[in-house]
C-alpha cells in the first residue's frame, strides 16, 4: 500500500496553485463520479458557437493549475474556443488522481467517466457550443482517463490527447497500475484491441505526446497505445510519415500513421531530454506560450499550441 500512495503523488504533473479565469459549475448532472466542473470564464461569454476542449489535470493537480502552466486559457482567448476542466476530489483519491485504474470509473453509464459525458452534455446546452468540435486532453493519469473516454464513448470526440498516457483497459485494478505504468505488461495488439468494444463503432483520432525520459510513465506505453488505436483505426504499422528534428527541433520527432481511406490519424510526439514534464515555449509569439516550473519544460516546444494546430482549430 505504501507503494501504491507514493506512484499515486509521483504519477502527476503538481504545479503552484495559481489564480485563474474558471468558474465553478455545480449540478451539471447526477455526476456518479463524484467529480467537479469548471470551465474557463470566457467560454460562457463566446456568441457564436464554438469548439469544446475537456482538459484533465494530472494527480495532485488542480484544474486551475493545468489550465495556468500549459497555458489553455491564453490560447481560448486567441482562437476563440470553449474549455471545460473536470476535477478530482480528494475523497474520491487522496492524491486526485483520476482513477483511470478502476474498471467502474472507464464504463459508460458509471463512476467518473459518466460524470465527464455529463459535462459535455451540460456545455452542450448551457454554453455555445459547436457540437460538431468536441475535443478532450488529458496529462498522466488525466490523459488515461481520456484515452478511456475515447475508448467507451467514441462519437462523443473529434480527437483527443494522451500526455504521457496508457492504453485503455491494461489496469483495471489499483494493484496492476503500477506495472502498467512501468511497462511491465506488453500485450498484443489483439489482447489491446479485446479491451475495447469495437463493434460497429468509428473511433476518433488520437494524438500521444510522451517523454523520452519520463520514468513515471515508461515511454513504451506511448508504443502500446499506438498499438491499440492503430489497431482501431484499421492502420497499417507501415502506414506512417516520421519527421525527425520536428519544425527544426532536433529534440522532437514526430510520426504520423493514416488510414488512407478514412484519413484517421495517430500523431505521436517523442521529446527527448523531457521527464512527466509538459514540453513548453516561453515567449510572446504566436506559437510560444506556457509557464516554467519543476513540471515543465522549455524545450523550444510549445505543445498546447501544436494541440491546437493538431485539432484545426
């Protein structure tokens, strides 16, 4: 048990608590999870419809704090999107973890996943949504919540976000989070695709960033969780474009995989030199942004921005 509670803190991206624009949305649904709602303050002023981005923090983070070091509301601002950030309780996690490890909180109509549908829907009919553009982002054990999400309610997303992230479905117990997130549970991509009810189902695109030295999620998930959602994109592993030094960067290598027919992607970005660390650009560019801490980076790279850029927005 004591293992578990230190990979719950260290399996995070914990930031300096910071004032932000967010608003607090209580009674958005019969919330089974138990979570919280916040959404950028501006989103609830946009007049004309607009995209959505669910954004999950990591353990012991804070939706304010993932919204101030990645920099989200600075880029809604800009590019006039929606942002609704779901927030862990400590009473559910001592660490506020999502609890991306248990199988009730990754099924629909259950727990924490539930909770998070039943925000969107709420933002669908109390803000100004194009519902056409929903998009969801998720960092740690946030970005395993929203892999899950795009696993059981594929329709719900355009595309989303793992940031050093797993596969859907490999822990479905707290005792088997660790191995996953060490690496040490490597399945087929026929076992990765049996965690998932694929049938008659057309699932999103799916962007992964992890670091190359991140040794709280092992950088091998990022390889299995291509595994699983090339799979479930009928893509084959040849099928992909490498960039290497990505818009000149040598730290970044970027890899795109497409099914030609669909035009489904998995873009994955490698970032060596990175730890669990946001990969950010300090700067007043258009394409710089995001603030230094132990729990980020500047690494000439400002990831939110690619996000963006990624989604079409």
């Amino acid at each position: 048990m004591k293992q578990f509670i230190t990979f719950l803190f260290t399996f995070s991206l914990s930031l300096i608590s910071a004032q932000t624009n967010l608003k607090f949305i209580s009674n958005f649904g019969t919330n089974p999870g138990n979570l919280e709602m916040f959404s950028f303050s501006d989103s609830l002023n946009l007049k004309v419809k607009a995209p959505l981005i669910i954004v999950l923090h990591g353990c012991s983070q804070t939706a304010e704090e993932i919204e101030r070091i990645a920099g989200w509301g600075t880029l809604a601002r800009q590019f006039h999107f929606n942002l609704v950030f779901p927030q862990q309780k400590i009473s559910n996690n001592a660490s506020r973890c999502f609890n991306w490890f248990n199988e009730d909180d990754i099924s629909l109509k259950n727990g924490e996943a539930e909770s998070i549908l039943q925000m969107i829907d709420y933002a669908k009919t109390n803000m100004n949504i194009d519902t056409s553009q929903i998009f969801i982002v998720g960092y740690s054990a946030g970005a395993a919540m929203s892999v899950s999400l795009l696993a059981i309610s594929p329709s719900t997303f355009n595309s989303g976000v793992s940031y050093a992230g797993t596969a859907h479905g490999l822990a479905k117990t707290p005792g088997n989070a660790l191995r996953v997130m060490n690496g040490k549970i490597d399945p087929s991509q026929t076992e990765l695709l049996a965690l998932i009810d694929n049938e008659s189902k057309i699932f999103p695109s799916l962007i992964i960033y992890q670091g190359l030295d991140d040794h709280v999620v092992a950088p091998i998930n990022a390889d299995i969780l291509v595994n699983q959602w090339t799979g479930l994109l009928s893509i084959q592993s040849n099928e992909c474009l490498k960039t290497s030094a990505f818009n000149s960067n040598d730290l970044i290598e970027q890899v795109i995989y497409t099914n030609q027919k669909s035009n489904k992607k998995v873009i994955v970005y490698k970032i060596a030199s990175l730890k669990h660390q946001i990969a950010i650009d300090p700067g007043t560019a258009e394409n710089q942004g995001g603030v230094q801490s132990i729990f980020s980076k500047d690494v000439d790279f400002y990831s939110t921005y690619q996000i963006i850029s990624d989604f079409g927005l």
